[in-house]
C-alpha cells in the first residue's frame, strides 16, 4: 500500500502580519499597535551579524529563539543557533515582556535589551559567521513569539522558564507555541543535549495522518543535515470496547500480520516523503504495540531529536494526538520538533 504523504506540499510558513516599528533607547521600549490591536514592541534596534541578511530582512533570520534568562532558555539558545548555522541561516533572538502596554517599568525595558544583547554576543563568539538579530517586544508570551516566527523555519524554546511573572518560557509557553506556530517548534530540554554526532539517530512518530506526514518529511530533512539515520515509530493498540471490529481483526490475523501490514503501508509512506536530498538517509521501521508516548520515548533514549505531528488520529492508528505531543513534551529529556499540519492553522 502506498502511503498517503504529498512531497510536493511543504508550506510550513505562512504569511506574516507586516513589521513593526519600533526602538529602545535609555527611555527603555516603545512601541506600535499592530494590525491585530496587540502591542508589540522592537526592544532592539535590526541588529545583523556579518552573514546574510544586512539591514534587517526578516526572512534572514529564518531561525528564532526566545530567552528569558534562564539556564534552560540559554541552553535552547545555543541549539538554536546550532540548527541555524547547520541550515544557512540567520537567528533571531527575542525576549518577551509581559503586561499591557504602559505597565512595563523602564528598567524592565532596559534589562531586556541587556539580556538580548548579552546573548547575541555570547552567540557570536561561539559562531563568529551566524547572522544574528534581536528583539524585545510587549505581550502575552505564545502570541507574541508565534508573531516573531510568522515567516520564520524554525522556532527554538526551551521547555521551561525561570518562574517569574516575566517569564517567556513556561511549560505552558512551550505547549502554546508548539500548537500555534506555522513553521516546525523545536522545545530544548533544560539539560545540555548531546552533541549531534554523524552516526546519530532522529526518531519520528508516523501514524498516517496529515501533521504526522510533515513530521516525516521533516525528519527525514533533519536527519540527511546532520548524516544521520531515522527510525520511524508507529505505536498501536486495540482498545476493544471502542472498536470491537479491529479486535476480531487482530484475533483473526495475528498479531505478525498486522505488524507486517503496518510496516508496508509506514514503508510507502516513507517512499513517498523522500525527496533527492533525502534519498540517502537511513530509515528503519518500528512497530510498537504500547501507548504512543511511551513508545516514542523509549525509541528516543540515545537519539538526538525527536519529532512528532502536532494532531492525529484517534482510535487505534492514533499515535499523534494532542495528549500524545504533550507528554512527548513533559517526558523529553532531548530536543524535540513539533510538526504542525498546514492546513491546521490556529484560529
């Protein structure tokens, strides 16, 4: 059976509302309303390193990090800016100041354009070659980092932040992101992940559903980047009282028939979501019958990237449903991509 994946469909961008102008000086942060009635403020003048993208074109930065001045938020940044240089691209740094507008102190203002700065420094002696930008801006943390990376590849969080009222990086911020954002979230454990190594692993959840498709798709680009193989994790289980059909199915099959229909359809599925540039890559198959999380765990013990689907399917393909990428999320202690489905924009 040929799989259900469309190589020729890879908008994982959408358009971005238009920039806004901004600027930080010793007065602290000022600000526009945008289109959408928000503020949202440029803590930083267009900052650019020596790389593509002088004079502030947003599609330069194509990757974009949020700190907020925790150790987990620093160490997303240093993988963010890992994935950018390995991509070609530029990164753009942001820190989120929450409250309305005029209840954010000047010395807040302030303190945010020093701990950007800070970090774009640390960021380029470290990578002297990656352009890098960055912002302070005003507002609720998931709506204002989703804005940032409208038009991005790429957004980087860490999975927690430092507690503070001012915090950007929440668990709850990570979730949000992950559920909203058009292009393809990466959330950092805070741990220092491994060092990516040629011979590494990527693991991906495939369950046949759309968002579960681009997940593959961009598993297999993540894993040819970085010379590494992929292993392709489809968990199944048979709730009898919701589907008593596919029980006598599997009583009539055996459980080996089942697991070989599966493996041919997920071995169609990754035929179809090869490219040119992905033809090379290593895939094995794995089936697993065990709860989605668990299996996608498990497989990802000594990986280095984990990625799911944001939606799947319920019943017994489900593999990627939202439950299912949010305890992927809590129970990681590597980075792990969150794949939206295009066509599932945030309303």
């Amino acid at each position: 059976m040929r799989g259900s994946c469309d190589p020729g469909t890879r908008a994982f961008r959408e358009e971005a509302a238009p920039a806004i102008d901004g600027d930080a000086g010793p007065e602290g942060i000022r600000g526009r309303r945008g289109h959408s009635g928000s503020v949202v403020g440029e803590g930083t003048r267009m900052d650019a390193g020596d790389g593509a993208g002088r004079g502030g074109d947003a599609r330069a930065y194509g990757g974009v990090a949020g700190v907020d001045g925790s150790e987990g938020a620093a160490i997303a940044l240093d993988w963010a800016a890992g994935a950018a240089q390995a991509r070609g691209i530029g990164l753009r740094i942001v820190h989120v100041l929450t409250g309305p507008s005029g209840s954010v102190p000047g010395d807040r203002g302030r303190s945010g354009a020093v701990l950007v700065a800070r970090e774009r420094d640390r960021v380029r002696r470290v990578r002297p070659g990656l352009a890098v930008d960055t912002r302070v801006v005003r507002g609720e943390p998931v709506e204002a980092l989703v804005a940032e990376a409208a038009r991005a590849d790429l957004l980087v969080v860490g999975s927690r932040g430092n507690g503070s009222l001012a915090t950007v990086l929440l668990g709850s911020t990570s979730v949000g992101v992950s559920a909203r954002a058009a292009c393809p979230v990466v959330v950092v454990p805070a741990v220092a992940p491994r060092a990516p190594q040629p011979g590494g692993r990527v693991v991906v959840g495939v369950d046949g559903s759309p968002a579960s498709c681009k997940a593959l798709e961009f598993a297999l680009a993540e894993a040819v980047r970085g010379g590494r193989g992929l292993a392709v994790v489809h968990a199944w289980q048979v709730p009898a009282q919701v589907d008593p059909m596919a029980f006598a199915a599997v009583s009539t099959m055996g459980r080996e028939t089942v697991r070989t229909r599966n493996e041919r359809y997920l071995s169609g599925l990754v035929a179809e979501a090869r490219t040119r540039e992905t033809e090379s890559v290593r895939v094995r198959v794995r089936m697993a019958e065990k709860p989605p999380a668990e299996a996608l765990l498990a497989a990802a013990e000594r990986a280095d990237l984990l990625v799911v689907g944001s939606r799947g399917r319920g019943g017994m393909a489900g593999l990627l449903l939202g439950s299912v990428s949010q305890s992927v999320l809590h129970g990681a202690v590597l980075p792990v991509a969150v794949v939206r489905n295009p066509h599932d924009r945030a309303r």
